[in-house]
C-alpha cells in the first residue's frame, strides 16, 4: 500500500515545487519509499511532529491541510467563536504551513487570528484567550533540530489540548484524504473578505504587560543588571526586548550570531537552553561582556536556559 501512495503522490501536481524531486530521488529505494509512506504522522495532544518532506510520515503542506481539515471539522462542532488563532517559529516551511492551515480554516468559514511576523507559543496562548477562540495553531518544533517541523493545537483555555480532544480531532483528520477532500481557500482573497485577520499591536503589547505583572520585587537596582540574550534563532527576540524595555534592563546585549530567525540553526544543531551547546555562543560573549545574567530561550520561546557568574572568573 505505501508504493501504491508514493505513485500517487509521485503523480499529483504538487503545490510545493520542493517535494516531487524528493520523490523523484527515491524511486525504485524500497526503504525509503516505506519510510515516508508506510505509517502517517500521529495526531495527538502535542498534535504533529516530523522530518520536512515530502509523503504521509513526514512535514509537509499536504499533512498540514489535512490536520486543519479534521480541526476544522472538530471546531465546527464546538460551537463559540468558530476563531482559531495561529502563530509560527523560525523554522523552515513554518510561515508556508500557518498559511497554509489559515487558507483551509477560512474555506471551511472558520475565523482566522494570525500573526504579522512569527511568535512564541506564550504569545500564541495569550491570543487564543485574547480573542475567545476555540483553538490556536502553532507551528513549530519547539527545541528538535532543523530538519523537524511540527504543528501544536492548544485549546480554548491556551493550554494544550486534552486526550479527549486530541481523540476526536484525530478521528476527524483520519476520515480526511489529503487530495481529495480538504477546502482550500485563497490567503489573499480570504484576508480581503476578513476571513484572515492580523493579530493586532494591543493584543501583543497586552501580553507583554501580563508577562510584566508577573513580576516579583520592586525592581530596585535593576537598572544596573548587565544581561546577554539569545532567542537562539528563534522566536523570541522582539518580546523579550519589549518584556526587558518595560522592566528597566537597559544593559542588553544580543547574541549577534544567534539573533535573527534562522531555520538552519548554524550555530547549534539542537537549539536546546537546557543544553550547554546550545548556549556556547553566549557563554563566549559574556567572556568579553561580563554580563550579571545569561538568558537563552529555545526557537518557540517556551523554555529557557541560563547562566550566572561562578565567582571563579566564568560562567554556570
């Protein structure tokens, strides 16, 4: 059966141009050919998370529309907003598979909440809330490295979704055929009928302001903190800067090689806080900067690591 899917693939008119010669490399390699068609990725309630691809075991446009097709279905039944809110990380394909989820929720009459520019999964919670929606979408595969992308359903609450909804929108995404029965509307046409709306300023300035009310202490002397960030590449920079603006740390020195979104991650193949690698980058310039503070956070910005000064002249 998974050479009968890998010729009907090989035989679509594939929207992404990435995918046919991928299937074209493996013709005739049974191995590989089982290997992304044998078993489909596993919805669950950490939703979906492959290598980029092309067939039904790997990341792909037609993976992702098939998920949104069985969310949309499941979202219908919900009631509410019928809003799902959708952000993105650095990865690649990410920003061509929020589209591309935004296009199928739109033709289904769903509402749809976006992002300008990529965030991080908190800020995604905060705007499923921020909006009553039934559902967020974001893609992204949090810390795993590059060659992964995924795609995470939260719920209404912002949190991640239940077992007993993941059970249900998997049973819906199973009924779905990826060619054939998934609705597909125009992202352009759609945002111009206000099917597809950007996530505004104040949504995203309310969420650093309920970041900035979490805060502990009276902020007495922080103006003199000496911090070092890197968003690892990743999703975090433009947050944590505001975050950091709003609580007086004026003394912010970025990572240079680790600054902009980069899917890659060339500085760290597991871009990982937790890890040592991940940070060596920052552990380097706090050499030179002799920071009070190391942050790291991962390409969603939902972990971070950090370092301090170990009175022996480095870092821990």
């Amino acid at each position: 059966m998974y050479q009968d899917m890998y010729e009907r693939w090989l035989a679509a008119e594939l929207d992404d141009a990435d995918l046919k010669p991928e299937l074209e490399s493996v013709k005739g390699d049974d191995a590989a050919i089982q290997d992304r068609f044998a078993v489909a990725l596993k919805f669950g309630t950490a939703g979906l998370r492959g290598v980029i691809g092309a067939g039904t075991n790997r990341m792909n446009i037609y993976v992702v529309r098939q998920a949104t097709q069985g969310l949309a279905n499941w979202v219908k039944t919900q009631g509410g907003s019928q809003t799902v809110a959708i952000s993105y990380d650095s990865r690649i394909k990410s920003n061509l598979f929020a589209k591309t989820a935004a296009e199928v929720l739109a033709a289904n009459g769903i509402k749809v909440r976006i992002y300008r520019a990529l965030m991080p999964v908190p800020a995604l919670s905060f705007a499923t809330r921020y909006y009553n929606c039934n559902a967020g979408i974001m893609v992204t595969a949090s810390h795993n490295p590059a060659k992964y992308n995924g795609y995470k359903v939260y719920g209404a609450d912002g949190c991640q979704i239940t077992l007993e909804a993941a059970e249900k929108i998997l049973a819906a995404i199973e009924k779905i055929d990826c060619f054939d029965d998934v609705r597909l509307a125009d992202f352009d046409a759609a945002a111009a009928a206000g099917r597809i709306v950007t996530i505004d300023e104040k949504c995203l300035d309310d969420f650093v302001q309920a970041v900035y009310d979490q805060r502990v202490g009276d902020g007495a002397g922080i103006d003199a903190l000496k911090l070092v960030y890197t968003p690892l590449n990743g999703t975090g920079l433009e947050c944590v800067k505001k975050l950091l603006k709003k609580l007086g740390v004026t003394h912010v020195t970025v990572v240079p090689e680790q600054e902009k979104p980069d899917g890659d991650f060339p500085t760290c193949p597991y871009p990982n806080p937790e890890i040592r690698e991940a940070m060596q980058k920052g552990l380097e310039l706090c050499d030179k900067v002799r920071p009070d503070l190391l942050l790291g956070t991962d390409p969603d910005c939902d972990r971070c690591g950090t370092a301090v000064p170990d009175g022996k002249g480095g870092y821990r």
